[in-house]
C-alpha cells in the first residue's frame, strides 16, 4: 500500500487562509501590467461546521457589502443561495472583488430567506419552514478591528454562519426564531484556516509549472445550482504540486497532464496572493488570487459526493479503509455504515487546516469525505475518496438560555437565570462572546465580537459548553442580546 501522508508540508499550507501581503511587489516589467495604487482585492467566503436537525439550511443572500467612510461598496453583487449545511468543513468562495483601499469598519449581508428543510427517510420533505428574518435581513457584521484594504493587497473574510445557534426551534410550540450568529474571521497568513474550494472551467494551462486558471461555474453549496454564467472577472490560479491528490469523475487518482483546457473540476486548497501572469493572458490581465491545491476533482458539481457522517474504526492498515456512519439526507438511511476507501493522493485533515496521518484517525471523529461512491448487493458501499476532513475534538453539546442576573469579572463568570433555574457560567480566553443588538438609524442588525465585560445584566444569554461537575458550564461560545430584540 503506497504511504498516505505527503512526503512533506507545502510551505503555504503553514501560512493561510488568505489576505493581505503587507508589501506589494512594484516592478513593472513587459508580461506584467503596472500595479494600481488605489485597489485591493476582497474575497468572501461562507463556512458553516455543525449539523443540525434540519437536513437544509437553505440562506438566500442577496448582497453582501463592505461599508466605510465613503459609503458601502459591493462585494456580493449576484444573489446566490446557499445550502448552509452542505459547506461542512470547507469554505466556499463565493465573492472576489476589487475595492477601493482603505478602512472598512463594518460587513453588511443582505438575507432575503431562509428555508429549513427536514425530509424522512424515503427521502421525501416532511417540514418545510420560512421563518421571519429579523430586520427584513439586514445584518450589520463588525469585526474587532477596522478591515483594512492595501492597495494591491489581497484580504480574504470568512464568515462562519452558525446555522445550529442561530435558529431556535420551541420545543412544545415548534416555533422556529432566527437570530443570525455569524463569526468574521480574517488572515493575513498568519495561521492554517478551513480549506477553500472553487468548481469551474479551466481556461488557460500551463503544463510546464503545473498551474491552471480556473473561472468559477458554480457554489458546490448552490442550493439552486442552475447559474452557467462563468466569471471570468473573477478567475483564480491553481497552483499542483507532487502532493496534490488529483482525481477523475470515476472517483479514481489522475495525473496533472490529463487536464485539458475546458475542462470542469473543483479545486479544494489554501487560497493565498498570486501576482505573476499565465501565459496566453492578455497584457492588462490582473491574477489576484491562487489556490495552492491539496485536492483536485475532475467533472461536474455531482461528479463527487460530499458526505457528512462519524467515523466509525481506524483505518486499517492492510486495506486502506474506515468505517463511515453517514449522517441524514444523503441517499441513504441514517446511521447506514460505508467503507472509505483511501488511494494514493487521498489527503486527511483536521478542522483546522493541519494534515493528519492515516493512523490518526480515531472512532466517533465528526468529518466530511469527498469521494465517488461505489455500490454493492453484497458488501456496504464503498467510498473512493479524493479528501477527509475531520473533526477531532469534542462538540459542545450542552447549552443554557436565559437572561444576565450578575457578571463577575475577577473571576470570569456571570449568573443567569435559566428555565431550570440560576446557573453559572465560566468563561476563558478561548470564549467566542457575540453581541447582537438592533441598529435603529441603520435598520440593521447588528452582531459584534465583544468581552465578557461588555455584557450587562438583563441581557438575554445563550451559552454553548460542557456542564462541569459542580454544575457551572463552560462555555465555548455566548451569544447575548437585548431582551427587547429578543425575537422570541
């Protein structure tokens, strides 16, 4: 069996997930068009991990804007939905932009519905709920810091759409409240991030240095999924290396020199600065992002599943294969048991963008497997699999609603009184605290990443943890609100 861990880490793998060079190269040369002192370059990409009780989270966004002091400037222009809970482990790039440089001191996402979809086990939808949005979806997003656009620079946003904390389904009611919990995260190389995937067409081909540009088609989270419409405004490099794991629509590995030009993938790696051309650009052609690939898979948007499930074994030695508990609404029945098949150019990561070895894998990891599935009357069906990301850490799966009764800043916790009564709750440094609040000048809602002292009592709270043994939960993320925006 040949050895399932890369020979060795791409150095851009240790440095991602996108955004700004501080320092901008100047040189002007004949193949490559002066660099303009007044532009940046935007990406926006959409994540989402847990899942969920629904089988889909169906958000309809129509815009998405970066707002500064002279005004908003589009990032997001075609409305697109997306199935939330399709993303998984990856993040999909669903905007690149040029904008002025400059100062951006808040992110505005313009929701226009949100669909909630749960189907039985025949595959046949059983609940179908459009809940109201709050502020007719104007969701105001302030990062910590003033975003902050270089010009010629390259600033990647991620924003992580919580579907889980951000819909609150009443038990003996059903009622469903929607109150966006959405997480900014943005990089400038300093730290590994979620992988990033484009589908689309190649359309230029460089052989000699194993890179391709591709023009996105399609979001793999399209819940629509009917747009042809290339854009080639918006065309990103790929970037192969030896290490890149590269598939045909069979499910089965490929090599670099089967790629031809139109040819339809999607590419999966750490999106990262391109400035350099590709041969057969024209002389005004500006490449702005690359795609250092970990995984390349040939075909169509169904050409490879994306399948979210527990792993269930290790991985065996002699035959390269896990257990697979798939989870629902994948064509099969819940809980239904695969093999996973690892092969040659098969790469495994954790959450948070390192790669693992084959032998790290653990029983009952939460994880998402991109493969082609082959069935058999005999046997459970098998997984070719082109990537594994898993999850190797613990859900918080505990969590505890009610409203502030007292903070307690010396020693990091507040009080709060809960339907099952006045409860603790710990904080840490690695708390994820969000505040959301209505901005009434603006008509916006409004969702801030705060401290714990930011917080007031009578604020409603819902915390996500562990219950400790003395009752107290620590939590690994609070969402707190004013009572009168409560929405529920």
């Amino acid at each position: 069996m040949h050895n399932l861990r890369p020979k060795f880490l791409a150095s851009v793998i240790l440095a991602t997930l996108l955004a700004a060079c501080g320092d901008t190269d100047d040189t002007i040369s004949p193949d490559r068009p002066p660099l303009s002192a007044q532009i940046g370059t935007v990406a926006i990409s959409l994540t989402d991990g847990p899942d969920f009780r629904f089988d889909e989270v169906n958000a309809s966004i129509a815009a998405i804007l970066l707002i500064g002091p002279d005004g908003p400037v589009k990032v997001l222009s075609d409305p697109v939905t997306i199935n939330l809970l399709s993303l998984g482990n990856v993040a999909d790039i669903i905007a690149i932009e040029d904008v002025p440089a400059g100062p951006y001191g808040r992110i505005r996402m313009i929701l226009t519905d949100l669909e909630l979809i749960e189907y039985d086990e025949n595959g046949d939808v059983v609940v179908r709920i459009n809940p109201p949005l709050p502020v007719d979806g104007r969701i105001d997003l302030f990062p910590r810091e003033p975003i902050q656009v270089l010009a010629d620079g390259l600033l990647h946003i991620e924003l992580d759409f919580d579907a889980e904390k951000s819909i609150t389904v009443v038990t003996t009611s059903g009622e469903v409240t929607v109150r966006p919990v959405i997480f900014i995260r943005i990089d400038r190389f300093t730290s590994l991030g979620k992988l990033a995937r484009v589908h689309g067409l190649i359309v230029r081909l460089d052989g000699d240095n194993q890179r391709f540009v591709l023009c996105p088609r399609h979001v793999i989270a399209d819940a629509d999924n009917t747009d042809d419409d290339l854009n080639f405004g918006h065309c990103v490099v790929v970037r192969a290396s030896e290490n890149t794991g590269i598939f045909d629509p069979q499910g089965d590995p490929a090599r670099f020199d089967q790629l031809t030009l139109g040819q339809e993938l999607t590419a999966i790696g750490f999106p990262a600065p391109f400035v350099d051309v590709i041969a057969g650009d024209d002389a005004d052609v500006r490449r702005h992002i690359a795609l250092d690939t970990v995984t390349v898979e040939l075909g169509g948007p169904g050409a490879f599943s994306h399948l979210r499930g527990i792993t269930a074994t290790p991985v065996d030695p002699d035959t390269g294969r896990f257990g697979f508990l798939l989870g629902p609404n994948q064509g099969f029945t819940p809980g239904s048991a695969v093999q996973v098949q690892l092969q040659e150019g098969t790469r495994i990561f954790a959450l948070d963008g390192s790669e693992l070895d084959a032998s790290e894998i653990r029983p009952e990891f939460r994880g998402l497997v991109d493969g082609v599935i082959r069935l058999s009357a005999d046997s459970p069906a098998l997984v070719k699999s082109a990537l594994v990301i898993v999850k190797r850490s613990a859900d918080f799966i505990d969590r505890l609603k009610g409203a502030i009764l007292n903070i307690d800043l010396e020693n990091d916790g507040l009080l709060v009184s809960s339907e099952v009564g006045d409860r603790c709750i710990v904080t840490s440094s690695d708390t994820r605290i969000l505040l959301i609040t209505r901005d009434a000048e603006e008509n916006t809602q409004t969702i801030e990443r705060v401290e714990l002292a930011d917080l007031q009592a009578g604020m409603g709270i819902h915390a996500y943890g562990e219950f400790l043994e003395g009752g107290c939960l620590a939590a690994g993320t609070l969402v707190a609100f004013t009572l009168e925006n409560a929405g529920e």
